[in-house]
C-alpha cells in the first residue's frame, strides 16, 4: 500500500467540517489516498490512535481519513462527497480518539447531511453575490 497526503480532499474535508462538524478538529484530521488496495468493498476508511497510544506518546487524539484511490476516484464528485461526510461522520463530538459506529453513520444520515452541506454552500454562494451586487453599488 502506498498513501499520499491529498490536500484537495483536505480542503474540501475541512469545509465539510466548517459548515457541518465544528467539533473536528482539522489540524488533527488529515486526508490520504491510499494505492495498491486488495479490498473489495471499502471505498474509504476512518483511523485513530487510540486513547493508550495518545498517554503513551503524550499526544491529543489524531484522525487519518484514507480514500482508496482505486474505488473513490471512480465516483461522482456527489459520491465523493457523500463519502467525505460519512468518513467525518465517524469522528465523535469529543474528539478523543474513538469512532462513531454505522448504526449512527448511516447512508439515510449521510444523505441528510448532504442535503444540509449543499443548503447551506448555496445560502453561503447567494451571501456573497448579495454582498458583491451590494459593494458596487458603493
């Protein structure tokens, strides 16, 4: 397996984060894609350190989000997205390490958190303009 930090995910992880995580953390939060996979189903995974390797380095809880290029880069820039929103989803509101399971991060939850990130990109897109159209009027 080979990994590569992938700072377009991270980018868009990170406004994903913004508008519908605020509790992540993404300077703890980094996104790789990942080569060379024998999986056959996984389209993404969500990995921490756990809370006895955080004690025992001496450091906070750290969250690697791994995209396997060989499935993720196939789909849709929606799927994609919907796969960016169900990784963060595992990330638990305490940030410590531990991981929120499918029977919360589910694909009917996913979809509604879709539907409220495109929402909420399309009120952030209509501010601007407004404040555009307003700024040339000055």
């Amino acid at each position: 397996m080979k990994y590569e930090f992938t700072p377009e995910i991270q980018t868009k992880a990170e406004e994903i984060s913004k508008m519908l995580f605020p509790h992540i953390d993404m300077e703890r939060t980094k996104c790789f894609k990942s080569y060379g996979t024998s999986s056959k189903r996984t389209i993404a995974r969500c990995h921490a350190l756990g809370k006895l390797m955080q004690k025992a380095i001496g450091i906070k809880a750290v969250y690697a989000l791994e995209f396997l290029s060989e499935r993720f880069d196939k789909l849709s820039k929606e799927e994609q997205l919907k796969v960016i929103i169900h990784e963060l989803m595992h990330i638990p509101k305490t940030f410590g390490g531990g991981f929120k399971h499918h029977d919360v991060v589910t694909e009917k939850n996913v979809n509604l958190y879709y539907k409220t990130y495109k929402a909420k990109k399309e009120e952030t897109k209509r501010n601007e303009n407004w404040f555009k159209a307003w700024k040339k009027e000055d």
